[in-house]
C-alpha cells in the first residue's frame, strides 16, 4: 500500500481512505462483497452477461471514485465504458477547473446508481475556494468485456455539464451583471430563482456591453452559434465589477408568478405588457435550467381558439353574432372530434357561445370553410408567429404549419402538429386585444443590435369581437375561465385549453388572459382542465398587475 493511505474497518466493510499532498480522499470503499467474497478480480472464465450485481456496483464506483479522487485521470477513466472522453474530463478537473483537492463521499446505491456528493478546493492564484454539489452515476455490464463499468456521461462529473462543455476555472468570459427590473429593482437568482438560466444567458449575451469587469471563477463553457458562451457560474473566486443591465421584467409580477408555478410540478407562464411587447415575468417551475415558458414546443390545446376565431372573422366565414353550431361530434377528414366530456351540444350557438364554452366541434366544423392556408397564415401574417422573436435569449415563436390531413381540423384547436409555449400565447393575447403584434422583448432591441419581428395585426372590428368574446369566457355563467378569473376588475378576459398528449393520462392544462395592461398565459403538465390549474396562476399575476 503506497504512503500516506490508511487502511480500516468501518461498520465490517473494509475501506480505504487516500491522502495526499494536494488531492483528496474517498471516504467509504467498499471493496467486498455483501457476502464478503472479493471482487477485486474476475472469479469467472467467461465474460459476464446481465445487469450488474449490488457488489459489482459497489466495487467499480469504489474504483472509480477513488481514483478520481487521487486526480488519476487515466486510472478513473479505465473504470468507464468511454474511457477517451472519460480521461480528458477528468485530467480537466485539475488542469483547466483547477481543483487542487477532491473529496469524493458515496451514499447508498438505489439498483445500479450510486449517489455521492462532492467537495473540492478550487485554487487560482492567491484565491481558494470550495465548491459543493451532488452527482450520481449508474454502473452498466461492458458491451465488450462483460466488466461492471461507470456509465460515462459528463454530468458524471457535474450534473450541469452537457456534451461538449467544459469545467473551466479564470478570468470570466463575459463580466457580471446587476440586473434590474423595469423601476430599478435588482433581479437575483436567489429572489427569483425562475430567473437563475435568464439571468446566465443575458450575462453571457451582453455582459460586454453593460460595461462591468471580469472576475475569476469557476464556471461552465458551452460552444455556442456565435463561440464559447458561460452555460452556468459555479463559484466566484474573486468578484468582478458588475455592470448595470436593464430588463422589462417588473419585480411585483415577477413574484406573483415565481408562487404561482410552485404549486404544481410541472408548471410555465410569461406575462407581457400588450402595448410595448414587454416581458413583465417568466416564471418555471419543474423544469430545471431548461426555460420551458420560452423554450417549450407543445400542443396548446384551446387556447389556440382566439387565433382561430380572429381567422373565421377576418375570412369572413363567420362572426361572434353568427353561427358556429356545437353538435356533440364532427367528422372532418375521416377523424372524429368531440367535446369535454359533460358539455351539451347547441345546434344554435353562435361563434360567441361555442368560444366561451370550448366547443371543439363548433370550430372543427367551420375548418372546411377556412382551410389550413388561411389559418397558418392568420397565425404567421397578423400574429407574427414563426417569425424568428428576438427577444434577447433563446425563445421559440411557435409554429401553425399547413397540414392537409386531419392534422390540420385538429390544429384549429390547439391539437395536432401546432406547437406554442406561455410566451406564444401571451403575445397572442396581446395581439387580439390591441390588434397589433410587438414582438416581445426581455431587453431592449439596441443591446445585440437585435432586429425585432414584424406583423400586420387585426383589424379594429375583429379586436373588439375578440375582446367581447374572451370577456364573456372570463365573466359568464358558460364561460369556462369564470371560476379562475373571479375577483377580477377592470378590462379583462381570458381563454383556457385543455391538450391532450399522448402516452399523459391526463391533458395538459393551459390559460390565457388579460386584464388592463397585461397579458399573461401557463402551462402545467398533466394539469387537466385550463381554469383549474393555469387558470390560477394567470389569475394571480394578473390580480399583481405590473
């Protein structure tokens, strides 16, 4: 045994503890087996199949982990099933993370995964830190050799770090910003944490142009359109000097829709200011660092009935006043639609009533009429979607494509090849309420020398009748946002959906709506109906105002 490794029994499982001068320790080594045969050979001739055993899991994350901790890149690497990409991740760790001790502590295995938690020294220069986080890694049976063997994946290393990142240590790439809302406010991570990835991208995208100065830290480096950009500041060493950015995100709103998203596991919404495109909040929750309120590509379910019903007004295939029949089903291209389970078909509804009440059969059955050139380019041409937003971080502006089959009836409710997120229909509503599409934005156009989105809007007539039939959803006795939206006063209105999705149980539950100034919309996964769980959190933002 080399110097400076002590040797023990701890709990009747032999362990070893590795010290040494600028390096760290693994705590715990199992190196038996559970019934106390050794694993540290192969005890078979032939080459092992099948998934691998609780001692074999326990013997090659042992391995694995105390060789990392020994800053052995080479030996770590041997015990993964990717061992190049394995060694030059690990050989990073010290040379470009600068991490000069490592102390590496398994938990209980759960199967083939073994958590373990993560301490290290980061030195640079004068300046040492730590840096705490929790992993994991799975041990798999080796394609080739039959070995029990870590399963390698750079999260292994940090649960943050994707394919192609780097684990870097020095001088920023970019300065630290302050963030502010709209009046001022400073805007943290640690307030909002919804914020946190926004927050890291506006850094990464316009820190040069805030006209702050770098610090040294330990951050993740992702090769990006444009170049190497920071994914994620893991530790600062020595702070640099923050540079003042000013954003459209208003404080009060923001917190109002950072509570609102927690009560559900999987939950999104946006809010905006309809007269300028402003981003007044972006809220996630479920979600990660993946900005699903921006980001997402999801049926929209209902919701997607006001760009339906502007394009029956503006093609003159009916009107709020005119009919728009709700049988209980509709036949369009050899597929069946149908209503909410419980809602009573009327022959004799007008466009007004079936929009209120949801009807998917009402608009199914006008979809002939219309046709999937003229809704796709109703959403592109009046409401700007599909027109590459630059809205000052990674967004996605949605998508109505023109679909011949019976993708494209079902499109005309929110269903079949459409997909939005809570920024889409957000904007959506700010469109049909003032007929005229602002590109929304987080930061202002100059910063990048962004170029913003341009559409033609609504026209007045179809405004008002959108507005009238979005505020008899949110006010009436058939409305289906009523519930969600009582309390309210003022101007307002609302539209819910439900999505179904397949392989969910239960559909995905989706609310748009606005009152005064604001326009908001959410998502929550497997949430059911639009006014029971989007329904509040648009309700609360709304009720906060901006």
């Amino acid at each position: 045994m080399r110097k400076g490794a002590k040797v023990a029994i701890v709990g009747g499982v032999f362990a070893v503890m590795v010290g040494g001068a600028g390096y760290g320790a693994y705590n715990i080594v199992s190196a038996v087996s559970g019934d106390g045969s050794s694993l540290s050979g192969s005890n078979a001739e032939h080459r092992r199949t099948g998934p691998p055993s609780a001692g074999e899991v326990k013997e090659a994350s042992a391995k694995f982990l105390a060789a990392w901790a020994k800053n052995d890149a080479a030996g770590a690497a041997s015990y993964t099933n990717y061992a190049s990409a394995a060694r030059t991740a690990l050989a990073g760790w010290h040379d470009e993370a600068h991490i000069t001790r490592t102390v590496l502590t398994a938990g209980t295995p759960s199967g083939s995964k073994v958590p373990f938690k993560v301490k290290a020294t980061v030195r640079f220069g004068e300046a040492s830190r730590t840096l705490s986080y929790d992993s994991s890694l799975t041990v798999v049976r080796g394609d080739t050799t039959g070995r029990a063997l870590v399963r390698w994946r750079p999260s292994v290393l940090h649960p943050d770090l994707k394919e192609g990142d780097e684990l870097v240590t020095g001088e920023s790439a970019v300065p630290p910003i302050e963030a502010v809302d709209r009046a001022g406010t400073v805007l943290t991570a640690k307030k909002y944490p919804s914020l946190g990835p926004v927050l890291e991208t506006l850094r990464s995208r316009y820190g040069d142009e805030a006209g702050g100065s770098p610090g040294i830290e330990t951050f993740i480096r992702r090769e990006g359109a444009d170049g190497p950009t920071t994914a994620k500041t893991l530790l600062t060493l020595a702070k640099g000097k923050p540079g003042r950015l000013q954003t459209t995100i208003s404080a009060s709103a923001q917190a109002a829709a950072e509570q609102s998203v927690t009560k559900f596991s999987k939950s999104a919404m946006v809010a905006v200011r309809p007269s300028t495109g402003e981003v007044l909040a972006v809220a996630n929750h479920g979600y990660g660092d993946w900005n699903a309120a921006f980001e997402a590509k999801v049926a929209p379910g209902s919701t997607m009935k006001i760009i339906t019903a502007a394009a029956l007004i503006d093609n003159g295939v009916t009107s709020m006043n005119r009919a728009a029949p709700c049988p209980a089903s509709k036949v369009a291209l050899s597929q069946t639609f149908h209503n909410l389970t419980g809602m009573p078909p009327n022959e004799g509804a007008t466009l007004a009533d079936s929009f209120a009440r949801s009807c998917n059969t009402a608009f199914i059955g006008l979809s002939d009429d219309l046709g999937p050139d003229r809704f796709a380019a109703e959403a592109q041409n009046r409401f700007g979607l599909g027109k590459d937003w630059q809205t000052g971080i990674v967004s996605y502006d949605g998508s109505v494509p023109v679909t011949e089959d019976s993708d494209g009836p079902a499109g005309m409710i929110g269903q079949g090849k459409v997909t939005m997120n809570p920024l889409n229909m957000a904007s959506v509503t700010a469109t049909a309420i003032t007929g005229a599409f602002r590109q929304p934005v987080l930061v202002a156009p100059k910063l990048g020398n962004r170029q913003l989105a341009t559409a033609q809007g609504l026209p007045s007539s179809t405004v008002a009748q959108l507005k009238q039939m979005m505020r008899l959803t949110a006010t009436s006795s058939i409305g289906t946002a009523t519930r969600a939206m009582s309390g309210l006063t003022g101007d307002f209105g609302a539209k819910t959906g439900s999505a179904e999705v397949d392989g969910q149980a239960v559909s995905n539950s989706w609310f748009t709506g606005y009152r005064g100034d604001v326009a908001a919309a959410a998502m929550v996964e497997g949430g059911g109906h639009g006014g029971d769980a989007a329904g509040p959190i648009v309700a609360s933002v709304l009720r906060a105002g901006s």
